[in-house]
C-alpha cells in the first residue's frame, strides 16, 4: 500500500495582504497539488485567523491555538509541532523566518526566501 508524504507549510502568510510573498506561495502550491496530490499530502498550519484568500482546494487547513501575537505563535507553536516524530518537513515561504528552537533540518525555504540576501560578488 503506497503511503502519501506529508508537507506541511506556514500558512500565516496568507493571513495577511495577498501579494508578494503570499501569492507566489499560493501558486506554487496550487501548481504542485495539481501536479503531485496523489504523492503528497500538504496541510497548512495557521493561528486561529483567517485566511486573505481560500486555500487551493487540494490543501487541508490545521488551526494550531489562537494566539493573537503571530511572533509569539511563530516562537512557542511551531518549534513544539515540528517535534513531534510525524513531521518531517514544513515549508517557511517568509524570507527565512525559521522559528528559533525546531530542528532545522526540517525546515523547508524556496527559492524567492533568498532574493534578499546579498551574496558578495553578485
């Protein structure tokens, strides 16, 4: 029996304005849940606030607490639900906000995290 893997992805994004960031995520995710459902399961992790934009419909949406401070969220949620032996990777679309204390080998940035490093030469 064939098991999907799992994604899991910093939804706070799409909490906010959609642009940017947030809309580069969305249809890099729409484009690969089109593509590749029937291998991955991808859930958005999120507070309790509400999405800018709907989900692309391949999408699960998981509501970890409502703490109305998002750094707050970012600092105490996420790096205790990346413990847990079931995840093995969550993907950060903000610009390298890796939340300080999780294991950073499952921590996930794509290419539109680095335009804004500055690399000596280039």
């Amino acid at each position: 029996m064939f098991v999907r893997s799992t994604l899991y992805l910093d939804a706070d994004c799409f909490t906010r304005s959609f642009g940017g960031v947030a809309k580069a995520t969305w249809w890099l995710y729409k484009a690969f849940a089109e593509c590749y459902a029937s291998q991955y399961r991808i859930v958005a992790v999120r507070r309790d606030t509400p999405y800018q934009v709907p989900l692309p419909s391949d999408i699960e949406d998981t509501v970890l607490g409502s703490f109305p401070i998002r750094d707050l969220w970012r600092a105490t949620v996420l790096p205790a639900f990346s413990w847990q032996p079931k995840i093995k990777a969550i993907h950060f679309p903000n610009n390298g906000r890796l939340p300080w204390g999780m294991p950073k080998e499952k921590g996930i940035l794509t290419l539109h995290d680095v335009l804004g490093l500055e690399v000596e030469g280039y």
